[in-house]
C-alpha cells in the first residue's frame, strides 16, 4: 500500500446547510473538511468532534470517510457562487495546525483546490448509466469507445468558471460498476488487492450458519480457490454435503457473464476504487502469461475474452485520472441497479426466493449492498441510514471469528433494508427512486411491479418533505430518477410483451399447464423468457405502471414531470402524457446509456432496424366496462436535431438544460460530437 488515499475525494451531497465529501484511505488520517471562498476564507468545516461517526473502518486497511461541513454560525453556503474545499489533516494535540492534503492535481484552471457551486435554480445538470470497464469496444463500427465520463471532464475544463454552463450536478442512475461482468485482467488485480485492504481472505457460506470452530471445505467457499475465468461454474454448482438445508443448492444467480463475478466485499471495494480513479498505483494484469500463472480455467474460452477485453479495458484505463477529477468537482449522486450487484438482480419471484435461499447467493448479495452503501448509498443523503445499519455492517466486516449471528444479522439487515432512495431539495427537486428491492412479486414467473404500495408511500413522503421544506406548487416539474425508462421504445417492449404472450398461450396448453404442475413450476417458461430477453419494462407489468403514474398525477398532484433513466443501452428522449381518471400527467422521458458498454452487433443492427421503421408514437392503453377505469399513455420519441435518428448507440453522457425549471434540451456528448434533442 504506497499511499494512504486510496480513492476519491468525491463530492457528495451539496446543500446550503451540509457540504458532503466522500474518500478512502488505506489508514486513519485526523481529517477535516473546510470550505473556503475564492478569496480563502472560511465558510464552514466539518466538527472533528464528529470525525469517529464520519469515517468508519471496513477492514484492516479500509477507512471511509463521508465529512460533512456545516455553514459558520448563523449563515448558510451561498447560492451562485463558486467554492473550493480543502482536506485538511489535524494535528490531534493542536488542532489549529493543520496541513491541507495536496490536491492540486485535482483543480480546474488556476484553482488549487476542488471547487463546486450550489445553483439557485438548476441550469445544466449531467447524467448517465451502465458503466463497465472492458465495454467500450463497438463491433459494428471496429472501433474503441472511451468512458463517455469523461466528456464531462472535457465539458468542465471548458466551462469551470462560467456558472451558467457549468454543471452543478452529476447523477449517476445505476450500473456504476458490473460486479457479474468483469474482465480476467481486472478480477486478478481485485481479487489482490481485495486481500490487502481486508487484511484476510474472505469465505463464503456453503451452509446457512457456520463458524470459526466447525470451518470445513464442505460449508465454505474461499474464492481465491476458484481459478480465473470459472466462477461461473462455482455459481451454478449444486454444493452437496451433510447438511441438509444446502443439498441441491446453487446460488440461484441468472447472469451469462460471470466467469469472474465479483464474490466477497473486498472485491467489490476495490471495483469502486478502481473505477472512480484511484491513484495510478493500481494496474489490471494486462500480460496473458501472467494470467496463466495465476492459475486459469477454460484457458481457450479463457484467453478469447482476454483479448476481446484488453484494448477496451486499456481505454477505459486511460480515462481515470479525468474520471477523479471530474467527481471531486461536482455534486454527484449514485442510485444503484442490477449490475451493481447482479445481472437480473430480483427481476421475478422466483429469482428472488432462489437467491435468498442459497447461502451462497445471498452472501454475495449481502456483500454487494455493503459496498453499495460504503461507495455510493451513504454520500446521497447520509440521514437515511440508521445507526442500527451501520452498526450490523461495521461489525460483519470487522468480524475475524466468522460469528454465525452476526453472519445471519447482517444477510437479513441488508436484504430487507428500504433506504436506497433518496432526494435533493433543487430547483427543480430531484426524486432518485430504487426500483430494484421494493418490488410486488404476483406470480414468481412473470414480470413484476417495480415498485411495491410501501415504495409508492415512500414517494409521497419524500414529495411531502420536499414541499414543506421548499416552495412547490402546480407548476413545479420534479425529475424523477427511474434506472429504467417509464415511456420505453416501443418497438422492443411491444416485442418482448408479445414474446411473453405467446409464451402464455403455450403454457395455457393442457399438456404444458400439467408438466409445470408436476414439476411445481407453474409459468417457468414465462419466467425463463423475462430472465432472457431481460423483461423489466414499468409496462410490462401494466398494473405496477398505472399504480406509479397514478400516485404522481392523483395523489402527489404532479402536472408534469421528468423521468430521467439509464440501463437500456441505448439512449434517446421523448415526450409523453399519461391519461386516468380525469388526471393528465406530462411528461418528459430523457434516456442516457451506456457510458461504457456499447451493444454487440447483432444487438445494434436491430435498434437501427427497428428505429427506422419505428413511426415515433405509440399509445398504450387497456380496455375496462366503466369508462373512469380506461387509461392512455401516449409516447413521442423526438429525432435529434438536423437529423431524423430517434435512438443512439454510442456511448454517450446526457447533459440536461433547463429554462425556469423545464428542460429547454438534452443532449449526448460522444466521441463522435454532440448528439441533440429540442424538447421546446
């Protein structure tokens, strides 16, 4: 370990009474956060007093720290001015000296220091999704794509001192890392370096409750056995052994790509520290041969996805330094989605009980929510976590004799914990919304609702506070963060929605509907079409999308809003409106992704296909005896400008701009110039 900064600083969540900063130290270091003025002087420093609740240790060589810098006496941080923040290390007999950590490689233009501004009113605001490392490479074009990320980097070099084009805010809207897809280079640094932060090799439970004193090859698994590239095969592995709750058991995990799943915390840890910029200190194991003496299996299936990856994973690489830079300089919020934890994360019923029900796979997933709440959770809004959360994953993870209760603690504490969403008090107001652990499973086998009753109340608290802290009225327009998009290209969801009805039709065959029942697996073939073809559409599931909708425009009394999404892999906007019960919803539906994962060729060949012969409007609707119960969502996908394409497959970043709290446009910045959107 060269260095005690491991990753970051990030700013976090910037209001005008709390400035947040997140980073990462392989050490205790006395910090404190101080905002300053372009002028140097003091506005307000985080209460070293406070320091032992803001950074918390997550391993022999982890410490993460989210500072948290109040406004001097009386005072709050001014709106529309630009401020720098300094990290200052404390000396702890005399805490007036103090010297400021060299963040000089970290400043925009002349400044030395990070620097923000917290905008009156939103002016210009970025936003993106689906950020994997190695997938930058577009086979239909032959070409290396870099992070899309880093056009906002480029954007700020451009426009640091100029506030009104600057973004204020960076919203980053799931998929920030692929823990079921990483590269062989980068899994074989992780999974050492993993090591080295923890200070221990982790293992994974074979069984539902072991401890130090009954360890066996046969109730655990230590995945540094596992060679590289065949974690896959440890996945889908039916573990037999005395016990009879696993007999039969895999990890109950769908994805297609996971020969180098990330397993414990640590790996996960150092996927985020990696992918946020660390310092250069951190190399993947680019040499094939060096691989090799790592131990690999599958070595020709192997070596092919090792040189598929490597010259995308170099791009990427590249980008990182520009990665660092541009979050420490702007306000960024992270909501998580599949990838951050698993492909088809929770995506049925079925999906669910067979994870939750495997050691294996809810360890993983245990492991998967820790780190999210470490790396990206805690900095949106740090008040949505209770001590009693921080408390079972400090202790899990500072845990050395694998105590069994502590174990199941913290498997049932992060599994059933509803604190992901959050919002930010802008204007316009900004609603993040997890759409991925409060789902309403109605049959195990088919899609769900994304949202279940106990979310949707959560929606209205969050739009209650947001309107008793602020002015909202009628016309107030809120941005809703939906990782998936709620007004969709029709062409694909009509598609999959037909592909699931015909699907019925055969189970509804009296010979089929009998070999399910036998089987106990009444609508599988439903269930492993929505795993295929990834059915997790707001319209597949025509219930949950009129519940959402309807508790916008009825019961929040929204008249217009903006839906702001990511994880398709393809970006575009549109206009839209949705119609029930003498409510009219307007909508705004801005789409922006991947910023590193391009579509293979196949894949892009038909988003062309079916964008050219697509006529841009779409109306959903269902049919109903009372006329009160019919619904219509109409869906306009706009052409760029100058052109008459409605979908985009280059990596892409979205940049929002917004005219007295609507968006006037949206556009995708690419490695191929500005992709725009007139939305008036």
């Amino acid at each position: 370990m060269t260095t005690n900064l491991l990753a970051g600083p990030i700013l976090r969540r910037t209001t005008k009474n709390r400035i947040c900063v997140w980073l990462a130290t392989s050490n205790p270091m006395p910090l404190r956060l101080t905002i300053i003025d372009h002028q140097d002087t003091i506005l307000g420093q985080s209460d070293f007093k406070d320091l032992n609740q803001h950074r918390l240790q997550l391993g022999k060589n982890l410490w993460i720290y989210l500072l948290q810098a109040k406004p001097n006496q009386d005072t709050t941080f001014p709106f529309d001015e630009l401020m720098c923040y300094r990290l200052d290390v404390v000396d702890l007999e005399n805490q007036d000296l103090i010297i400021p950590l060299n963040l000089t490689d970290l400043g925009y233009g002349s400044l030395k220091y990070p620097s923000f501004f917290l905008p009156t009113k939103l002016n210009q605001l970025l936003h993106g999704s689906c950020r994997k490392p190695h997938g930058g490479f577009n086979s239909t074009k032959q070409k290396h794509m870099p992070d899309a990320l880093s056009h906002g980097h480029d954007l700020m070099e451009k426009t640091h001192s100029n506030l009104e084009l600057r973004p204020a805010i960076l919203l980053l809207t799931g998929d920030q890392i692929y823990a079921d897809d990483t590269s062989i280079s980068l899994l074989a640094m992780l999974r050492k370096q993993s090591i080295a932060i923890i200070g221990k090799q982790e293992i994974l439970p074979l069984v539902d409750r072991f401890n130090k004193s009954n360890l066996t090859l046969t109730n655990h698994l230590d995945p540094i056995s596992i060679p590289l590239h065949g974690r896959k095969h440890e996945l889908h592995k039916k573990y037999k052994t005395s016990e009879t709750v696993l007999t039969g058991k895999d990890s109950g995990f769908s994805s297609n790509e996971s020969e180098n799943h990330l397993f414990t915390f640590g790996e996960f840890a150092t996927m985020y520290i990696y992918a946020f910029g660390n310092l250069p200190n951190w190399e993947p194991i680019w040499d094939w041969q060096e691989l090799v003496n790592l131990g690999v299996t599958n070595q020709e299936d192997a070596k092919e996805a090792w040189a598929t990856q490597d010259a995308p994973l170099q791009s990427f690489h590249k980008t990182l330094p520009q990665i660092r830079k541009l979050l420490a300089n702007i306000s960024t919020y992270m909501i998580l989605d599949d990838h951050d934890v698993t492909d088809d994360w929770n995506i049925t019923g079925a999906w669910y009980e067979g994870v939750r029900d495997s050691p294996l796979g809810r360890r993983i997933v245990s492991n998967a929510l820790a780190a999210y709440w470490a790396f990206q959770g805690w900095g949106n809004d740090p008040d949505n976590f209770d001590k009693d959360l921080i408390l079972t994953i400090t202790q899990q993870l500072n845990d050395n004799e694998n105590d069994a209760d502590i174990s199941e603690r913290f498997d049932l504490h992060t599994w059933k914990s509803r604190g992901w969403g959050f919002s930010i008090p802008t204007e316009p107001p900004i609603i993040a919304i997890d759409s991925r652990t409060q789902r309403q499973y109605e049959n195990k086998f088919y899609p769900s609702q994304l949202l279940d009753r106990y979310a949707l109340d959560w929606l209205r608290v969050e739009w209650a506070k947001l309107k008793t802290g602020q002015y909202i009225d009628g016309n107030t327009c809120p941005l809703m963060i939906t990782t998936t998009p709620v007004m969709g290209f029709s062409t694909i969801e009509v598609f999959q929605q037909l592909t699931l009805w015909l699907a019925g039709q055969v189970e509804n065959l009296q010979a089929m509907r009998y070999l399910e029942k036998l089987a106990d697996k009444e609508g599988f073939l439903t269930g492993w079409l929505v795993n295929l073809l990834d059915v997790e559409s707001w319209s597949a599931n025509k219930k949950g999308f009129v519940n959402f909708l309807d508790t916008l425009s009825r019961r929040m009394e929204v008249n217009r809003c903006i839906f702001l999404s990511g994880d398709v892999h393809y970006a575009f906007t549109a206009n839209a409106s949705f119609n029930y019960q003498s409510r009219k919803l307007q909508c705004y539906q801005l789409t922006s992704s991947a910023l590193c994962n391009v579509p293979d060729t196949k894949q892009s060949k038909f988003l062309h296909e079916a964008d050219s012969h697509d006529k841009g409007i779409k109306t959903l609707r269902n049919w109903a005896l009372l006329s009160s119960q019919i619904w219509t969502a109409k869906v306009q996908l706009l052409e760029v400008e100058n052109g008459k394409e409605r979908i985009t497959d280059e990596c892409n970043l979205g940049l929002v701009e917004f005219r007295n709290g609507l968006p006037v446009s949206h556009t995708l910045l690419t490695s191929v110039g500005r992709i725009v959107y007139r939305l008036s």
